[in-house]
C-alpha cells in the first residue's frame, strides 16, 4: 500500500481537479467547441471520411478529413451504443486528457528518472502548465493530441535504442492516433523525433554502418505514418488544398501576444488564473519565472545525462518558434510561416508552446532528482534545491486553483439548451426532403447541423461562398451588422435565399449564459434584424414554443438538385437521391436537346457527372469515365450548373429513348477526387490492420 | 614564419569579417545601398518631450539637408510593449520646405510599427535638389491615449535623414563610389547603434590579436629597435591579460549589460557573433558550463525587474541574451560529450 501511496494520492487530486468531467454529465460546449445533436454525430461526423462535406454554408473541401477517424468516434459511438454528445466527448476527449496526459509523461520519465517524487513533479510540470491548462478550456484536440506525445516520444526512443519493430510500429500507430485529433500536432511531434534522430546521429553514431541502421528505425515509423495518413494526405493533396487552402492562406496573426518572455517563462498571455480573457494580454506573473530557472538548473546539473541535453535542445527550439516575431531574430519566424512546408498551419506560434512545456517538465524531474537524491555537496544549496522545488511544485499546483473552485467556466459547467431550439431540431429532423437553414447574423451552437439539413451562417457565407454576389454590398465605413442588414433588404438576398435551397431562417436568442450571445461581434442588436427581416414579404414567421427563437419560412425555396428553367421540356422530371455527401444518383426523364441542371453546392471543378452504370474504382484509371469537365461551370450564384446537349450524350452513353423523342437519362453526380480518397482509405485501412495483427502477433509470441 | 602567416591571415579574416557584418547592418538600417544616412543633432527636434504623445500632441523639427535625394526622416521612439492592431494609435507625419505655404507630403502611419522598427522611417517622395534647404517636419498623435501613446527616445540620434543617391553617378567613376562608401561608413558610424554593433563585431578580432601577441617573436637584431620595444609592451600586455583574464572575459557581458540597460540594439547579427565568441573564451580560460548558466540565470533573473518596472523592451532584451547563452550552454554540452567521448575512446 505505502508504494502505491504516492500513485493513489495523484490519482485522488486528478479526481478533484477534474470533478466535473468525471460526475457531471452536463453539456460542455464554450468558444469554438460546438455542441451536436445525436442527429449531427451520425450524419455529419461519420460523413468526414468524404473529401467533400456540405454540412455547412453551401459545402466546401473538408480539411477536417485527417480528424475523421476522432470527429466519425463520436457517429459511431451514438450508433453502437447509443452515446449521446456529452458521453463521446468524455470518451473521445476529456477522459484520454485525464488519464494520458499524466500516463505518458510518467512512461517517459520512468526511462529516465528513478525517484517516483521527481517523476511526480515532472508530471505536475507537463499537465498543469498555464499553456496546457488553456487549451483545456476549449482546443480540446489539441490537448489530446500532446497528451499522446510523451508516449510517441518514449516509444521513438526505444525504436532506436533497442532497435525494434514493434516499438516502430507502436510510435507509428500513437502518432496516427495524435494526428487523428490534431494533424498540427503531429507535425510538431514529428520535428520533435526529427530533432532527436539528428541529435541521437551526432552523439552516438560511428560508422555508416549504424547510420544506415538508425537512419532505417527512425524513417519506418514516419513511413508507416504516411501510409496510415494518406487517406487525407492524398486527398488533400489532389484538391489542392494541401499547400493552399483558407487556413493555410490566412495572414500570421497574434504578433501583440507572444513574445520571447512569454516563451522563455511558459506562460500563456491569456492565462488570468480563472477564466482566460481570450485577445486580453496577461502580465506575467512573478512567480513564473521559478520554472526557467529550475529548467536551467535542471539542464547544467544534469549536464551529463545525454536526455537532459536534448530536452534543453527541445526548449531552445520551443522558445525560438514560440516567441513569434519578438526579438531576437524577429524575421524568422514570419520566414519559414512563408518558406517552410507545413509551417503556414501555424499562424499564431502558441502551438510551439508544447516543446517548452516538454522541455521543461523533463528538466524539472531532472532537477528534482538530484535535489531528492541529495547531490548537492553544500548543505545550504541543499535547503535552496528543496526551497526551489516545493516553490515550482506549488507553482503548477496552484494552477489547477480555477479548475477546483469552478471559476474556470468555460467546458468546466454545464450548458442547457433552450426548449425551443430541441422543437426546432424535432422540426428539421422531421422533413426528410433536402433543404438548407439560414442562421442571422450566424449559427447558433445548439443549432442543427446534418446532411440532409445543412446550416448556413450568414456572416460567414457573405465573406466566404457568396462573397462575389454580395460584394457591393461591402463598406470598410460600417460594421458588419450594417453589411449583413442593407444586403437582407435588397433583391439579391431573395435570390441567393432561393438557389441556395433555405427553406427557414432563424434568429438565434441572445443568450450569454450558455456562451451564445455572439450579436455584440457584429454591432446589430438582435431586435434590428428581426425588424429587417419582418419586411420581407417573401417570408413566413413560424411559431414555435415560447417563441424565443424567430424563425422564417421561405417557401420559395427550390431544390438542391434542379433543372435550371428553361432548360427542361414541360414534362421533365427530375429526381435524386443523397448516397454520401460526395455522391449523388440524379434520375433525369423526358429530357430533350440541351440540358442545364443545377447542384447547388458551391462550384467545384471535381464535381463531374457520370452517365449509366458507376463505380468509383473504375473512375480513377478511365479519364472518359465522366462527361468532360467543362460541362461543368458556375452559376450566376456560385454553384455548380451542369449543361450538356442530351442527344450527343445519348450517342455516346447508354439512356432510354421514349416515344416522344426524349430520353430518361440515370446518372451520377460524384466528387472526382472521393475515388482516389476511398482508394487511399483501404490503402491505410489495409496498413492499420496489418499492424494490428502484427502487434497482436508479437504479443502472443513474447508470451511464455 | 608559417605560424606568423596563418596568425596575420586569420586576423585579416576577421577584420574583413568585422568590415562585412558592420557594412550589412548598414545596409539593413539604411534598407538600400544607394541610401545613406546623416544623423541631426540634438536640437532637430524642437519641442521635444519624454512624456507620451497623445491625441492632438504635436512634435515638430527641423533638418538642413546634407545632400541631395532626401527622401526619408527616421525619428527614435522607446519601443514599448505590443498593444493590439485595432488599439494602435495613428500617427499623422507632414513633411514640407521651411517658408513654404502647404506640406510637401502627408501620410498616417500605425503605431505598432515602432515595436518592430523603434527608429521609424516616415519616406516621401525624394527631393532631388534637397542639399542646404532647411526642411520642417510635423508628428501628430490621431488616436493617442494612456495604453496606445508613443514617446520619443532621448538617445543620440533623435532623428535621421536619408538620402538616395543615383546608381549611374556612383557606378561612373571608382573615386565616386569610394567617396560615396566612404560618406556611408563614417555617416552611418555616428549612430549608436552602428557603432555599438560594430564594436561587438569587432571583438573576436581584438581577442584574437590580444591572445596571439604573445605568439610573435623577432629576432634579437629587431629586438633592439623599435618593433622590438612594440614586442616587449605585446608581451607585457599578454602577461597582465594571462593574470587578469576577468578583464578580457568581462569586455562581452559589460556589452550586453549596455545593451540590455541603454542600447536595445535590434541587430540579430549581435547574438550570432556573441554565441561562438563567448564559447571560444570559455575554451581559452578553461571555464566550464558554469558561468555559461549562471549568466543565463542572471540575465533572465535582470528581465524580472525590468517587466515590473514598465521596461519590456529591456526586459525582452534581457531575455533574449539569456536565450542566446542557452543556446551556447547547450554547445558547450555537446562539445563537453564529443570531448569526453573520444577521451574515453582513446
């Protein structure tokens, strides 16, 4: 028991600290982590292994897709137990940052250090830094993901010391795991084993014998990596959207927040000690300059343990990215966000953040070790070593304070729907023909989101899928209130309202107890754009509960797959059918000469129409498996109109001739690119699988 | 002889080292290499004031242009501590001939450029026949208050004036560009920075003369001349900096003290010759990583009173000399291991 004593005690404080994660099962949503409704994790978040969603604005490429195997846990959870959101998000988030965040930095330590004090410290270090503690309120793939890097590091390590496969491919398989949460994180992670293979070549590497070797059991992990990722990596890469897309494009932002004393002290700058004041800079408090000077110590009287150089090096590199554009080398960080592949993901350098903290808590067990182990030839450095120790112990015990007391907010208390956001659900849910919801000024975070009913935010789609159409409607004078209200009077509204298939428009409550109060961002007060839109004929206001939320119907709505008039002969007929959100079988009947048909997702070139039979494997080796692309264009409001002359198709592919002259025509509407993704899915599939078997294999065969 | 040859070569390196690292920091403050710059004196700025500029405040100078092409007036600011974009003040600057009617030139300028460049450039278009005319400068605070307000630094040179000088001119003749070379040292040598930089660039030449003097021996013929004499007082001073090595070793840390303390000197240059500079040092008086991280410590422990006392810059200044002995702590690590390995190896 008394060996345990030390383990029962942690485990009892991660307990307080993490009493509402554990006992509460409340709803938590706070900033940009969004709630779902058991409808949403079985339609969206399962869909998220498709390049292609539109469950947002009018579609758009998924750069979700490398988070699918996480974000699709939670459909599948719903659908084999029956979890709702807030017990998938304890299982696919909060209990892995409970239970591994300290489980891997103890496995980590445990290599290196033999005190289980300075262990302890060294976890206290990793799990409740002022960065750490941040992310918790919100980035919760984040965390996750730098939950799981100590374990990847350790098992990189004894890939290389030990020279095995199987510890190859457990680092390969953790590492795939990260990235399932936070793509960026692995990134870090992989610079981190990087760093370490250089490092591991220049200390103990003689030979190009045992370089070749090394060089082999660092690479194999990253390769298998590659292959359980390429999935997304290929599908990614062949949209185009791998080098640029709208998060790689973004400008560097953030230069006011971090700086070389942020960095060099660990500290968040928008650590308040209770809730974070997100944009608000934080002094640095005094007492947090203890945890450099303990890493320092660390480091200098450890100087002789070669992984205590190399967690020095780690901090070096961390508090080099992590300082941004402060000084000293102020160009460099603005150079590789420009130069270095990858490195535009990172706009703001706080993600850096994590080789500090993995520098220093490493540093810190190290100094406590030879403080515990009493090293110190000189009574008094003794006194100051312990004196210095319980200081930077406390330091990050007193860290877990707002987290304790509740003060913290933010995913630490429960949020409660309002009742008539669950009628309005039960409404949507209830119409199974296609139709989309408009949010003004924007989405609501008890909002339904699914397939079949995707939601659009106003604020959002005005600067990103309508930006072209409502362009004269931009003023740098006004505010976007002011934009959103004269662009909701005019004539255009009407028609973007009716192509774009939004059948209801909702103005959300105001609702700052549940963190859904968003109309102050915007300058309009709730009021007004109710006002706005009781002018518009053209809408009907839909009664629901204790009508709190005011909704819209518009029933001129048109379909989300169309024949665009005239095009179509008066007794056309249209239907389709939704397989995935990259797939869709349309029936066209009595069709004649030329034909136009609408999809109003936004344009995409890859969006390509195949006439009769289809199978996506085929699509990839037969470039005349489609109609050429070019039948494909934009709309006059930005979506994807197909136009192609029936008789000359008909010619070529197999349709059936009635007896008036006109055809009934099977086709499909399919995201070009799915079918490389889908490829690459069994690819990676194939590999995930093998490994575990393999795993398995040599478990069973280790056994005696 | 041969001992001699490779000393005077590698002294040549690294003078031409120290010439190259001081014209490139030149050419980084001056942005062009057609530009040059000549420092005002004291007074170019008439209502000066260490108090924050706010809303409505004015500075106003005065320049007599050195020469023709004027086309930039850099004023100093204290570089103060990153505010948010949507915070940072607006700075009107306006810019005309002494006697005439309207301002020759007049733009508005975002404050939070002083935390990257606190010697701010204000450019307008280059006055080709500028030289003797005296020109007049105007600086307004548009949005100035308590959090977002600028203040003017009070260090030698408050303000700069930049000339360019046509390419075909100086390309024409080699006495021209020597001339032009030459007026671009000795003018920009007068900013502090410059020259406080050049100093620094300078010392691993001086500790290298200052450690080898004790290498040159003459004959006994040249012994009794003068370069005899020279030999005798090398020798002297070889002996002094063997006993008193503090006072080599203390040239380095009394220049980073002035830069953290008055200077802010934003030359990454600075660092990189510091870092190996202070390594070597180390391996000639044989001291260990200690001092290596007790400075680190100090000087993060310097950056502590600064950030209380309002002086962010210096702090940053501080930290960032503790970052760089860090990074030579951690060299030094690695070198220690390489040594001790083939030690153990041998």
């Amino acid at each position: 028991m008394k060996k345990y004593s030390l383990l029962i005690i942690f485990i009892l404080f991660l307990i307080i600290v993490y009493h509402t994660w554990i006992f509460s099962n409340g709803i938590f949503t706070y900033g940009d982590w969004w709630y779902f409704w058991n409808e949403s994790l079985i339609s969206v978040r399962v869909s998220y292994f498709n390049i292609w969603i539109s469950d947002f604005n009018l579609g758009r490429v998924s750069l979700g897709i490398g988070q699918a195997l996480t974000w699709g846990a939670y459909g599948f959870l719903n659908r084999l137990i029956g979890a709702d959101y807030q017990l998938g998000l304890k299982i696919v988030h909060l209990f892995p940052i409970i239970i591994f965040t300290p489980l891997g930095m103890f496995v980590l330590l445990k290599k290196y250090i033999k005190s289980n004090i300075a262990q302890l410290i060294g976890v206290l270090a990793y799990c409740f830094n002022t960065y750490f503690l941040t992310l918790q309120t919100g980035h919760l793939t984040l965390m996750v993901a730098y939950s799981l890097l100590p374990f990847i590091l350790y098992f990189f390590i004894e890939t290389l010391e030990k020279k095995s496969i199987v510890y190859g491919v457990t680092t390969a398989l953790i590492l795939s795991l990260a990235s399932a949460y936070e793509p960026r994180v692995a990134y870090i992670t992989l610079l981190i084993l990087f760093m370490y293979f250089l490092y591991e070549l220049f200390n103990n590497i003689r030979g190009y014998k045992k370089l070749i070797i090394t060089a082999f059991y660092a690479g194999f992990p990253v390769l298998l990596f590659i292959l359980l990722n390429l999935y997304w990596i290929v599908g990614l890469a062949f949209t185009g959207s791998i080098v640029e897309n709208e998060l790689f494009s973004r400008s560097l932002f953030g230069n006011e927040f971090l700086n070389i004393l942020y960095a060099i002290t660990t500290f968040h700058p928008f650590w308040t000690g209770i809730q974070p004041n997100v944009f608000v800079l934080e002094d640095i408090p005094m007492y947090q300059w203890f945890i450099p000077m303990g890493a320092i110590l660390g480091v200098y009287l450890n100087r002789k343990n070669s992984f205590a150089v190399f967690a020095l090096l780690l901090g070096l590199v961390g508090i080099l990215l992590t300082k941004q554009s402060g000084m000293p080398f102020q160009d460099l960080y603005l150079w590789l966000y420009t130069h270095f592949p990858g490195f535009n993901a990172y706009r703001e350098a706080s993600k850096f953040f994590s080789l500090i903290v993995l520098s220093y808590a490493i540093l810190i067990a190290f100094l406590a070790e030879f403080i515990i182990n009493n090293q110190f030839k000189n009574k008094h450095f003794l006194y100051l070593g312990y004196t210095l120790l319980i200081v930077i112990t406390s330091i990050f015990l007193f860290n877990t304070k707002p987290f304790i007391n509740g003060s913290i907010n933010t995913v630490f208390i429960s949020r409660h729907i309002p009742q008539d956001y669950f009628l309005f659900k039960n409404i949507l849910i209830s119409e199974n023909h296609y139709s989309r919801t408009l949010w003004v000024p924007t989405l609501s975070r008890w909002g339904l989101i699914t397939i079949n009913h995707p939601a659009i935010s106003l604020v959002e789609t005005m600067n990103s899928d309508w930006l072209k159409q409502t362009i004269l409607f931009r003023d740098d004078e006004k505010t976007a209130g002011q934009i959103m209200l004269s662009f909701i009077r005019s004539e255009k509204f009407g028609e973007l309202v009716n192509d774009s298939n939004i059948k209801y428009i909702v103005v959300p409550i105001q609702d700052s107890a549940n963190d859904d109060n968003f109309f102050q961002y915007y300058f309009k007060s709730r009021n007004e754009y109710i006002t706005t839109l009781n002018s518009l004929s053209y809408l009907q206001k839909k009664q629901i509960g204790q009508s709190s939320l005011v909704i819209y119907e518009n029933k001129n709505y048109l379909d989300h797959i169309r024949f665009a008039s005239p095009s179509a002969t008066p007794t056309s007929m249209l239907h389709y059918n939704l397989v995935s959100p990259t797939e869709y079988t349309i029936k066209a009947n009595n069709i004649k000469d030329t034909t136009s048909i609408i999809f109003s997702d936004i344009y995409n070139p890859n969006w390509r129409v195949r006439i009769g039979k289809f199978n996506w494997f085929n699509s990839i080796f037969d470039k005349r498996y489609y109609l050429p692309s070019s039948v494909n264009s934009p709309s006059s409001s930005g979506m994807n109109s197909f136009y192609f002359n029936s008789d000359e198709v008909c010619k070529i592919y197999s349709c059936v001739k009635n007896a008036d002259g006109t055809y009934n025509v099977e086709m499909t509407l399919y995201f070009s690119k799915q079918a490389v993704v889908n490829l690459s899915l069994i690819i990676s599939g194939g590999t995930l699988g093998t490994l575990i078997i393999y795993l398995l294999y040599s478990f069973w065969r280790r056994k005696p | 002889m041969r001992l001699l040859f490779n000393k005077i070569f590698i002294s040549l390196c690294l003078l031409i080292l120290w010439f190259g690292l001081t014209m490139w920091y030149i050419l980084t403050i001056d942005k062009s290499f057609l530009v040059y710059s000549i420092p005002h004196d004291m007074s170019a700025v008439k209502n000066f004031t260490q108090k924050p500029l706010l809303k409505g405040e004015k500075v106003q100078g005065e320049i007599v242009s050195a020469e023709n092409g004027l086309g930039i007036i850099s004023i100093r600011f204290k570089s103060s501590k990153r505010i948010p974009y949507k915070d940072e003040d607006l700075l009107l600057f306006r810019f005309k001939e002494k006697g005439s009617q309207n301002w020759y030139y007049q733009n508005t300028y975002r404050s939070g450029m002083i935390y990257d460049i606190p010697f701010l450039p204000f450019g307008f278009p280059i006055i080709q026949n500028s030289k003797g005319k005296i020109y007049q400068f105007e600086l307004e605070s548009l949005k100035g208050n308590t959090k977002n307000s600028v203040v003017l630094d009070n260090r030698s040179p408050r303000v700069v004036s930049k000339y360019k000088q046509n390419k075909a001119q100086i390309l024409a003749k080699p006495s021209a560009l020597t001339e032009f070379l030459l007026k671009k040292f000795v003018n920009s040598m007068q900013i502090v920075d410059v020259y406080y930089s050049s100093i620094v660039f300078l010392l691993p030449f001086i500790f290298y003369v200052l450690w080898g003097v004790g290498y040159i021996k003459l004959s006994n013929k040249k012994k009794k001349s003068f370069s005899g004499s020279l030999n005798k007082l090398l020798s002297r001073i070889n002996n002094i900096l063997s006993q008193y090595p503090f006072i080599l070793i203390s040239i380095p840390l009394i220049l980073i003290c002035i830069d953290v303390f008055l200077l802010q000197v934003l030359n990454d240059l600075l660092y990189i010759v510091m870092a190996p500079l202070w390594i070597v040092i180390c391996k000639k008086y044989k001291l260990d990583c200690n001092y290596t991280a007790l400075f680190s410590i100090l000087l993060l422990l310097v950056s502590l009173p600064l950030v209380r006392g309002g002086s962010i810059f210096a702090a940053e200044k501080a930290a960032s000399w503790s970052f760089t002995f860090l990074v030579t702590l951690f060299i030094q690590m690695i070198l220690d291991r390489k040594h001790a390995g083939k030690k153990r190896n041998t």
